[in-house]
C-alpha cells in the first residue's frame, strides 16, 4: 500500500527521507519511484533539523518527503511523530506515516502510536495494511486534503475488490477493535507484553526497546540467533528471527505477543528463552 502511495507523490527530482531503522521494502519503494533516497536517523532531531535544512536549501523547488512507521518491530518502538510533524512543517516536506505494525493493537480505540501521541489528525498521508494485526490482505490510504484524496483517489481507485465475505469479516474486526472490548483486549496484550520484556531484562538479556506488541532481543550473531530459535521451538516457543538487512544492528530476536496470551505463557516464554540460553551457553551483550 506504501509503495503504490509513494508512486504517486514522488518521482525523479524528488527528496525521501527514511529511517535506518524503516523495513527494507519502504526503502526499496522509494529507489523504484525515481526519487533520491536519504537515510535518516528520526532518535536524533538535531541531525534531522540539519538534514531537512541542507536537502531545502540544495534544492528549494523539488518534493520533500519524510516517509516514518509509526512502530519499528525490530526495535520495538515508536518514533516522536509530533518532532517529525513539527521538522517537516519547518521546512515544507510533506509527512508520511505507515501504521501497519500497531493500528488496532495500539491506543485509544486502536488508534495506533499516532493516537497516543495524538497527531492523528495533523499528518498528510497515512497508510496501513491490515495484515499483520487483523489478518487480512486489505489496506488503507487516508490523507487530510481533499486535493490529495483526489490525486490519490484517481490512481488507487483501479483496485480491486476483496469479496463480500472478508469484507464483513474486516469490519467486524474493526468495530471489535474500536469498542470497549477492544481496549480491555489492547490492555491485556501490553500486560503480556511486559511481562515478557520485564522477565527477559531480570534475567540479564538485551532487551530492545519498551514499546508496543513485539519484545525484541538482541543476540548479534545470526548463526547464534538460528540456534537458540531452534532450542526455543524444543521449549515450546516460537520466535522470529531478523538478520541484517532486516536488523541493521545485528541479529534479534522477536516474540510476537497477542491479547490472547496469558500471564503464564508469557513467563513460559522467558523460561524457554533461558532454557535456551543456558544451553547454548551464549552470553546476553549488546
């Protein structure tokens, strides 16, 4: 869904800044469109003051696109999207959010990291697509301007259809995460979640970020990350691996937490991450 949006707001000539921390496919996106691809570092406002200022002042009449998650998995956190918001509106960029990894999980009425940090309704274009939290293989644009839902619309608007079927199936879905059910659904996902996070830390592994669904571990070695996922599995968990490019700083770990899981699964996955630990016989660094 990004990368369709992308197309259609920048092209050859153009500036877009994205994290280092940002899924290599947004990356990928922006080179396909045409546009110059600036790595940015958003946990440092300074350098990104100074970024934004040198890329304006090169060249004051080409697009400037600022294109952030508003959850990075593989940290396990969130930007300062209302920074982000301010910088671009200093220097007349345009700013682009991808919620796909936190609407619905995430805030009030499911609102994601932008309805924490309340700037849902000041940012240019979001986008999300709804398989990682609802299951499904839709998505969505949503933008402040009519002049931008026009030319959005115009492009998007050839896509298909997903059958009636799915469609109520998504909409039940919503409206479940919307609800009070919902938020005492997102209340117990984040108990799960530190529970997790605070068990690992006790037990002296690096634990990435404090932030949202996803516990993240450090482990840097990916053979090393390979071979305690396999113990894992033995133990009777399951975690993701990500390995550079993926992980720009070494290799992680993931545990994906849901509303579902209870207080003793999640001590269970901390007991199976030390069981594999101590026979692996790693030692936990940054």
């Amino acid at each position: 869904m990004l990368g369709e949006v992308l197309a259609q707001l920048v092209g050859s000539g153009d500036q877009v800044l994205v994290d280092t921390s940002a899924d290599p496919r947004i990356r990928d996106s922006v080179r396909s469109t045409g546009a110059t691809l600036v790595d940015a570092t958003y946990t440092d406002p300074e350098s990104m003051f100074h970024r934004l200022i040198d890329l304006r002042e090169a060249n004051p009449r080409a697009g400037l696109v600022v294109v952030t998650q508003s959850y990075f998995p593989h940290d396990a956190q969130s930007p300062d999207l209302g920074l982000l918001k301010a910088l671009c509106d200093h220097h007349d960029a345009t700013l682009v959010v991808d919620a796909t990894h936190d609407f619905g999980c995430i805030g009030p009425r499911g609102g994601g990291f932008l309805a924490v940090q309340e700037v849902l309704p000041y940012v240019e274009v979001v986008t999300a697509e709804l398989s990682e939290t609802f299951g499904s293989d839709a998505g969505f644009v949503a933008v402040r301007s009519d002049a931008a839902y026009r030319h959005l619309a115009a492009a998007l608007g050839a896509s298909a259809s997903m059958p009636p079927v799915r469609a109520a199936e998504l909409l039940a879905a919503l409206e479940l995460s919307r609800s009070a059910n919902g938020d005492a659904l997102r209340t117990r996902l984040a108990r799960a979640a530190d529970t997790v996070r605070r068990g690992l830390a006790a037990r002296g592994f690096h634990v990435v970020g404090s932030a949202g669904p996803v516990v993240a571990v450090h482990v840097g070695d990916p053979d090393l990350a390979v071979l305690l996922h396999q113990y894992l599995e033995t133990e009777g968990a399951v975690a993701e691996i990500v390995v550079p490019p993926d992980s720009g700083r070494g290799a992680r770990l993931l545990f994906h937490v849901t509303a579902l899981h209870t207080e003793a699964q999640a001590l269970e996955a901390v007991r199976a991450l030390d069981a594999a630990h101590s026979i692996v016989r790693w030692t936990p660094s940054a």
